[in-house]
C-alpha cells in the first residue's frame, strides 16, 4: 500500500560520492570502501571523485594497490585530480617508483600531476629527483616552486642534524 507523500529515497552518484568523501576525511577507509561496494551493487557507476575519494583515505598499500586496479578498470586514469591522488598516496607510503609510473603512465599531465610527483620525491628525501622532474616541467607555478623549496629545507635541515653527530662516535 502506498502512503500518500512518501518518497523512496534512491541515491545517486553525488550522494555516494559525498559519503564516501566523508568517511575519506574521518579515516575509515573500510566504510568508504563497502559503501562503495554498495553502490555497484545498487547499479550506480562510479566517477572519477568517486576514486578521488577512495584513493585519499586508504591506509594501507594493499587497498590503495586495489582502488587503483579499480580505477584503470573503470577508465578514469586520464582524470587529473585521480591520477594525482594516486601519485601522493603512493608516495606517502614511500612508493616513489609506483607513483612514478602512474606518473609517466598518464596521458593528461598538468601542473597538479607534476607537483605531486615533486612532492612525492620530496617527502621520501629524493631532491634531486624531484628537481630533474621540477626542470622538465613544461610549466612551472608558485605551487611547484614551494614543493621544490619544501624539499630543499627538508634536505637542509636533515644535513644539519647529522652535522651535529660527528662521524667518529660511530666508528
């Protein structure tokens, strides 16, 4: 029997997207991961920041290796912002030469994708690799400059605290 003014509430991409956006930024990547799964069930295709998401949340390689999987098979490794995320999280875990791969494996590389790459190599202590990506960008922003001016302090600093222990107390 219906009810008059009842409404089934059916949600879309964009409500799916919103929920899994906010586990993202709670840090429960499982929740986001089985509301996504509750959404292919339910026939709603995935977008690219449906993935943008998921790749921004996962704690572990193991998933983030599996979203990834997922956003090739889904077809969304031209967007920017996707293959960005994926370059940072790869790096955040230390993985340099996967985000680098998803880097060069890129067909649409703007400024946002060569940043993340240079932050990337930054943050795992790879200056001069990030500079040799900074040098071949075809375009550079006041973003990419602070990453490679981020990387440079790191490096200074780091060579100032081994300063401070002399080489022959360990020998």
């Amino acid at each position: 029997m219906l009810r008059p003014f009842s409404i089934e509430f059916q949600p879309n991409i964009f409500d799916f997207n919103s929920m899994i956006m906010g586990f993202s930024q709670n840090l429960q990547p499982e929740k986001g991961l089985l509301l996504f799964t509750k959404m292919r069930r339910l026939g709603v295709e995935p977008n690219a920041r449906t993935f943008t998401a998921l790749v921004q949340s996962f704690v572990s390689l193991s998933l983030l290796d599996q979203v990834y999987g997922l956003v090739i098979r889904f077809g969304h490794t031209s967007d920017v912002y996707v293959t960005s995320s994926v370059i940072n999280m790869y790096s955040k875990y230390g993985s340099v030469d996967l985000a680098r791969r998803v880097f060069d494996e890129s067909f649409n590389k703007n400024v946002v994708c060569w940043t993340s790459l240079i932050s990337g190599y930054c943050r795992n202590g790879l200056v001069v690799e990030a500079r040799d990506v900074f040098d071949s960008m075809p375009e550079q922003n006041d973003v990419s400059c602070s990453a490679m001016i981020s990387g440079y302090v790191k490096m200074i600093v780091s060579m100032r605290l081994l300063s401070c222990f002399p080489v022959e107390k360990f020998w």
